[in-house]
C-alpha cells in the first residue's frame, strides 16, 4: 500500500509497532466485558436487536452520514488515512472502516453493526498532532474489535426502538426498556475505559493520550504547548478521592445517570491505573518468542479440552445407553402390566411410573452432556483457530535472532560476574599462591 508521503513523515514524531495477534479481550475493561457478556444473553436485548434489523434503522443511521459527509479515501485525505490505516494494522484490525469527515468540535464516534463506519469531527484534524489522532482513531477502532458498535447503536436509537416496542406491547414494553437503560448506560461508560486502552495501544504514547482527554475536558488550543499532563492526573486523582464522602459518591452517581461517557478526569485516572498494573507494557512489548510462549499455552489447553470432550463423549454414550435399556425395560413392563391380574397390576404401574421418572433423569442426563460435549467442541475449534494464527504471524527470522540475544545477553551477564569475582582481592588463608606461602 502506498504510504502517504512528505505530509505524513512530517508529522510522524514516534513509530508504532504492529501488536501481533491482539485479541480484544487483552486490553479489555473486566467491567465492559462481564456487561456486555450479559447483554448477550439477555433475551431483553434480544428483541431489541432482532426489531434493530428487521426496521432497517442502522440503515437509516448509516445512510444519514454517508449522504451527508466526505469518505476519507488515500487520494483526498492521505495523511488521515494512512493514520487510520497505521491504527488498523497496530491492533490488527483485519478489514479497514469507512471513515467520514464531519464539521464539529473535538469528538469521534462509530456507528454501524454489520459493517461499522467512523466519523471524525474536522476539529481533530486541526487540534490534534500524528500521536494524538491515532489515539483517537485507536479509540473507535477499539470499539469495533470489541464488538461494542451494535450495543452502541442500539443505545443512540432507542427513542425509534423504544417506541416500536411501546406500541407493539401497548406500553408495556416501556417498563422492561427503563429497566435495561439502567444497566446500559453503565455499560456504555464501562467500554470507554476499554476503548482508551485500545486508542493508548494504538499511539503507543502515554502523553498523548492524555493530552487528547485534556483537550476533549476543555483545555484552550492557547495552552497546547505549555500544559502539563502531571496537573491534569493530579485533578483526576483528586475526584477520585471525592468517593471517600459517601454523599460525594452518590452525587456522583446520580449525575452520571443517563450519561453515555464517563468524567473526562476519571478516563484519565483509569488509563494511568491500567498502564500502572503492567498490562499495557506486558501487550505492547510483545517477541515472537512470546507468541511461540503463548502457542505452547494454548497447544496445553487445547489438549485438555480434547481430553475433557473424551469424557464428555463416554458419558453421553453412558446416558444414552442407560436411557435405551429403561425404555426397553418399560416396554416389557407395560405388556406384562396388559396380561397381569388386577392384584398385580396396580403395583407394576408404580413401578412403571418409577420406571418412566428414571427414564426422563437419564433422558436430562443425555441432553445435559450432549450440550457440555457441543460447548467444548466449540472450544477446541476456536482454539484450534488461534493457534493456526499465531503459527501463521511467528517470524521464526525474529525469534532466531531474539534467541541469539538472550544468548548473548545471559553470556554477557556470566562474564560480567566473572570479571567482579575475579576482581576481588584475595584474604590470607583463602587462595594466596604468593611465594610465601
């Protein structure tokens, strides 16, 4: 692909690095994730989704934009694609987003479920240097990979759904959308913190990354030189600290009801606390021999999802074989029940009845190892899956040479011990070889 060339390398201040194989759930907030885990399986949202589509409003959504804003394309806009391409090709984003340009202040936000599009308000192409618009670009970027964008887009239409579902359950519906806004809302502030860690991932610059939450809290273009983002993480540790007052707190809470971001201050405050718990050095710092580590975790796993799925398949075989012999078993009984006297027949129809309950446990039996036994198989396809990728994105070049500087390294390491020992001056009585002695 072309680079975009003199205007890009101009403004091009640090060089990121591609992460291999990044999964989404690396960088995720645990909070985000255990949400949207839960809106997943909600059958609440399910419905929601089910009327998104079938009413056409992503359409609707997407169309509104598209008609209405400029497509950033390599011909009329090479530096901000090639920023979109750098962020894409960071995370590992296979397949590249549309991206629009609109007028506005210092904002950015994604839309679209199927096929997910970007727009960039124009103020971030003037206010914001190479580092900080792959933040920002990271930062929608990170939605997508996290498949955050269908819930989001839910979220912004839920005027239009809320009224499909009023008049569908004649009002009812409304009392069922209250109670999964609450949940939502918080959900939506949650993914922001995970969306920082993907744009932070994507610039690989700490500084401007909270420079560009500066600037979004308010800071006057007069001041972008001068700033300093320690003053900026100090005000976030102190709203922080504001949770110590219970009734500070629950301000706090009630004044974000509703709000579908989180403080600026306290976005600062999560990026420094993640960036402090190691996980972003651990990412971004990634070797082929990490992924060659990494292979052989997932080689283990997969071997003991294989033999968990042998077991599973016993079992089922077990339940199944059971549950055949009861039915055969009853069979029997019921014709013996047909030619027995009436003394004897009642006491074969408790024992039939028994018969039949022990027939439907084992039947439960079956279906509950059967769905264990689906479940696992699953697994082992999806990490069979992973491991063909990470086999496929090792550079066994890169991984010979990082073999041969740990080498050197650990060489290194023994001969500068060696040197500081044989440093030492000898004691008397302890190795002296002077003529003396």
């Amino acid at each position: 692909m072309k680079k975009d060339a003199k205007e890009y390398r101009q403004k091009v201040h640090t060089i990121v690095k591609p992460i291999l194989n990044l999964k989404s759930k690396e960088y995720e907030d645990a909070r985000d994730a255990s949400y949207l885990n839960t809106f997943k399986l909600s059958k609440g949202f399910d419905k929601l989704i089910k009327l998104y589509f079938e009413y056409g409003i992503e359409r609707i959504s997407t169309i509104c934009y598209t008609g209405s804003n400029i497509r950033v394309t390599e011909e009329n806009m090479p530096y901000v694609y090639e920023c979109l391409v750098t962020v894409c090709e960071t995370l590992d984003l296979k397949k590249i987003p549309a991206l629009y340009i609109m007028q506005g202040d210092l904002n950015a936000f994604t839309i679209g479920a199927q096929d997910p599009i970007i727009v960039l308000n124009d103020d971030c192409i003037r206010k914001l240097n190479h580092e900080e618009l792959l933040f920002i670009l990271g930062h929608e970027v990170g939605h997508i990979k996290s498949e955050h964008c269908l819930y989001h887009s839910l979220g912004a239409n839920i005027p239009i759904i809320g009224g499909i579902v009023g008049s569908l359950t004649f009002g009812l519906g409304e009392l069922v959308m209250q109670g999964l806004m609450i949940a939502y809302y918080d959900w939506l502030r949650k993914s922001e913190f995970t969306a920082d860690h993907a744009g932070l991932l994507a610039c690989q610059d700490y500084e401007a990354a909270i420079s560009v939450l500066a600037k979004l809290a308010g800071l006057p273009k007069a001041y972008y030189d001068s700033f300093d983002i320690q003053t900026f993480l100090t005000q976030a540790q102190e709203f922080e600290d504001m949770d110590s007052s219970l009734y500070n707190k629950i301000l706090k809470i009630i004044s974000a009801k509703g709000t579908t971001h989180p403080w600026t201050v306290l976005r600062a405050k999560e990026l420094e606390n993640w960036v402090n718990s190691g996980e972003y050095n651990r990412i971004i710092n990634r070797t082929s021999k990490w992924l060659v580590e990494e292979e052989q975790r997932l080689t283990a796993k997969e071997e003991e999802e294989i033999k968990k799925a042998e077991e599973l398949s016993v079992k089922l075989e077990q339940a199944e074989a059971e549950t055949t012999k009861l039915r055969e078993s009853a069979e029997m009984l019921k014709a013996e029940i047909d030619m027995a006297t009436p003394d004897r027949r009642n006491a074969m129809i408790r024992q039939l009845n028994q018969m039949n309950n022990n027939i439907i446990t084992a039947e439960n039996k079956a279906k509950a190892a059967e769905s264990a036994l689906k479940k696992s198989r699953e697994k082992i396809e999806e990490l069979h899956n992973a491991l063909i990728e990470i086999k496929e994105t090792i550079d066994w070049e890169a991984l010979k040479n990082e073999v041969q500087d740990d080498s050197a390294s650990e060489m290194n390491a023994e001969n500068a011990v060696y040197k500081e020992i044989t440093a030492l001056p000898l004691s008397e009585g302890n190795g002296n070889t002077s003529s003396e002695q």
